[in-house]
C-alpha cells in the first residue's frame, strides 16, 4: 500500500481535517494523541458480525465460499458469526466471526494477508455528515478494546493503515451497523 503524507488542517472552530490520500480527506473528532495497537489476545472486534462491502465480497470470494462464511442481515452481506467450543474469544453467546481461529487470529489476516474494510477500521467509528467523512472512536471500543493508548502508534499519523480508500466512495460507509 503507498504511503501518503498525513497533512492536518486545524480551522478556527477546532475541527480537524485530516487528508489520508491525495483529495481525501477526514473530519477527525478524537484526541489527535490516540494511540492503538492490537493487543493479543483481545479478540473484541472479532465478537461481532462484519459487515461487507461490495469490495469486500469481491475479495472475500477469492478466498473463502461465500456461501458458508457470509449471511444476509437487513439488506447487508455480514461475516458469519459461528458458535465456537471454547470459552475465550467469543462473545457471551459463544460465537465469533467464522474467520477467528482456535488462537485467537484472524485466518484472513494472517494467512490471506487481507482483512476486510470494517476490520481494518476498528476501533474507528466513521459516518457521512454534511458530505464530509467523520472519524472517531467507536463507543464501544471504549470500554472493551484493550489496543487504545498501549503503543506508540499514533493513529492519526497512520489513518491511511486505518481507512481504506474505498471508504469515499460507499454511499453508506456509516460503522455503527452490526450483525
């Protein structure tokens, strides 16, 4: 992936903008000191359904069957979550996303070197408003997400790592939608 310079803009209402990639740019509404780094482990972000978006399922098709790791839910593709035999790494109902191994690691990441784009954004939250693509942290991760402010990557210096270019060009690209 080619690395942009991050170029940040602060205008007299405080509001920054960030630019990821050459004419796109982000409203950043978190503390521009965040930091976050995957933590092993943790697993949080695995618990809940993935949403995917046309992009992804082109993707995603290349290396799994669709047919077995994705499900429809109010409109939109998702991962599957499956119930798994253990106690770690899942969520009260004992499910994960179909992608999670035994361990604790993503097959997609780790053996795909590919991740899908709400993987990639998390623990960011994103939405449109008033044209403009917003960025801050997701509420939940808050309270769950054991990767904030543990490392010394500062996530507002690495957006491009967090925001895939595709992101712009989704009608819908709003985070809060879950499984």
């Amino acid at each position: 992936m080619p690395f942009w310079p991050i170029r940040v803009n602060v205008s007299a209402d405080a509001t920054r903008r960030v630019e990821v990639y050459p004419d796109r740019e982000v409203v950043v509404e978190f503390d521009p000191e965040l930091t976050f780094e995957c933590v092993e482990d943790c697993t949080w972000c695995c618990q809940h359904g993935v949403l995917l978006y046309d992009q992804d399922l082109l993707e995603l098709a290349q290396r799994a069957n669709l047919a077995e790791t994705t499900t429809e839910f109010r409109g939109e593709k998702f991962v599957t979550r499956e119930r798994k035999a253990r106690d770690d790494h899942v969520a009260e109902d004992g499910c994960a996303c179909a992608f999670l191994r035994e361990d604790g690691l993503c097959t997609l990441h780790l053996e795909e070197d590919w991740k899908p784009t709400r993987c990639s954004v998390f623990p960011l939250g994103v939405w449109l408003e008033d044209g403009d693509l917003h960025v801050d942290i997701r509420d939940s991760a808050h309270d769950h997400c054991e990767g904030l402010n543990v490392s010394d990557r500062v996530v507002i210096d690495n957006l491009e790592a967090f925001l895939p270019e595709v992101l712009w060009e989704l009608e819908n690209p709003d985070s809060d939608r879950e499984l």
